[in-house]
C-alpha cells in the first residue's frame, strides 16, 4: 500500500472510529465522554491529545481545546479547535456542537449537532475535511433510549450520508449497553458498521469497551465505474477508563482497527477542567 493510500486510509479509519465511540447524549453532550455530563450550568474547558501508529511503521499525533458553556443539564453549546497530523497528511478543523432538551425531565426528547469544519495538505496536495452530523434522542420507557442520527462526511475525495440508529439498554443504574447500525447512503463512502459497546458511568471512575465490524472504505473501482472488488472490512476493538480529580475529569481511549490488514493503534488522552465547580472528594 503506497503511503497516498496508507493516509487515505488512515484519514477514513480515523472517521469511522468517531462514529464507533461516539458519546451518546444521556451520558454526555456530543462532545464528551461520561465524566463530563454536568448537573447545573457551568464553563468547562475540554483538552485531548492523541498518538497513533500505522502499519509500516509511521503514525501520527493531535490535540483539540474546546470551550463549553451547560446552561442546563442537557443544554450544552461547546466550540474549539482540532489538529491531526498522519504520515504526511496534516490538517486544522473548527469545532462546534450543541445539545438541547425539549422538556425538563430525563426521559425527554434531546436534540443535538456538531460540525467540523477545515481543510488540511497531503503531501503538497491541499483537502477539505468537513464532517457535520445531527440527531436526536428519546427515552420511550425507562430502561431504553433510541437515537437517530444523521452524519455528512465530506473529507477529501469521500463523501455521502452515514444515518446511524442507536438502542442503548439502562442494564442497571450505573451500566449502559448499546447497539448501533450505520449505512451509508449516497456518496462513495461505502460505509456500513455495526457496533456493541458498554459503558459504567460510575464516580470517580468510570470505563468503556465496545467493538465494531463492517464496511468502512470505498469499493474498488475499474475505468468504467463498476464495482471489481469489494470495500475492504473494518475491525475495531476499543476501551477506556475515567477518573474525577476535584474539578477535573480525566479518560484514556485506547483504540486498535485492522482494515483489510492495513492496522492503526491509536492512545488518547482526555482531561475536562470544570471552571465553576468546588473541589469535591475523589
């Protein structure tokens, strides 16, 4: 796999691990893991700082700073910045994201969106990366949530609609267990990916684990357009583990994906610093 292909590559299956560890809104915005969920309104500041190794020994780093406002549990406007850099691709997007309540109970319906937006370089080749996704989420009966969502994927030459449905299962009051499906519709993303995950959202600790398997590349393609190979499949295994620290909140990801025997491992690092929050016991 030349090393065009190999950031390619590497660029899709960093796209398809956003979608897989996506935070559901009952444990947190859109743009936080479980620790992060606020009870009253509140600043946070948002730091993450990533490596990954690719096969044939090249990898990558990146870092994001976000600020957010909780103007209620549920009611969360979050806006920063983000770096990557794989191989010899580098780029810098613009976050935003935002989740909104429609009633005052815990069962009500929560509306949400994000969007990243910029634009980077392969090599001396310049690329748009621009991902925009927006839902909604419900809770029907105590023990179930159900979320729809969809994402607009528009990152170099990929592009297309990933809906996704998710069932999330309250096992207990600190366990959730979900299942999700997304397929791509329109575009070439060629992109279909089922995903098991179980996250305890516990205090001060807390851990996740999930694997996902599926379609996350584009088909191969002959001169004439027509399909000659199948989109190579995705493996994904990925964990993490949390802890509270007085007025912060720390997560460790770890991430490991095999794409058609091309591997990436990736480590991340999360900390939320909660501006407006007293010291508490850990």
């Amino acid at each position: 796999m030349n090393t065009t292909v190999q950031v390619c590559a590497a660029i899709a299956m960093g796209c398809a691990a956003q979608l897989c560890r996506a935070e559901p809104p009952p444990l947190a915005p859109a743009d936080q893991g479980p620790l992060a969920q606020p009870s009253a309104a509140e600043d946070r500041l948002l730091f993450s700082a990533d490596g990954a190794w690719l096969t044939g020994g090249s990898g990558g780093a990146g870092a994001s700073a976000l600020w957010s406002h909780t103007f209620a549990p549920r009611d969360v406007l979050s806006a920063g910045v983000e770096q990557q850099e794989i191989a010899n691709a580098h780029w810098t997007t613009g976050a935003l994201s935002g989740s909104l309540a429609l009633g005052s109970d815990m069962s009500a319906t929560s509306l949400y969106g994000e969007a990243h937006e910029g634009a980077g370089d392969i090599g001396r080749r310049g690329f748009r990366y621009s991902v925009a996704a927006a839902g909604f989420l419900t809770t029907p009966i105590q023990w179930l949530s159900v979320q729809l969502e969809e994402r607009r994927i528009d990152v170099d030459t990929s592009h297309g609609n990933l809906p996704k449905l998710t069932l999330a299962f309250h096992i207990a009051p600190p366990l959730l267990l979900s299942a999700s499906y997304a397929d791509t519709v329109g575009g070439n993303l060629g992109t279909r990916l089922t995903t098991l995950r179980i996250d305890y959202a516990g205090r001060p600790v807390s851990a996740l684990a999930g694997a996902s398997r599926g379609q996350a590349a584009p088909a191969v393609l002959n001169l004439l357009g027509q399909t000659v190979a199948p989109g190579p499949q995705l493996t994904e295994l990925f964990a993490g583990l949390g802890r509270s620290f007085g007025r912060s909140d720390w997560q460790l990801l770890a991430d490991h994906q095999n794409l058609g025997g091309f591997k990436r491992t990736t480590a991340t690092l999360l900390c939320t610093l909660h501006l407006d929050r007293k010291g508490r016991s850990p």
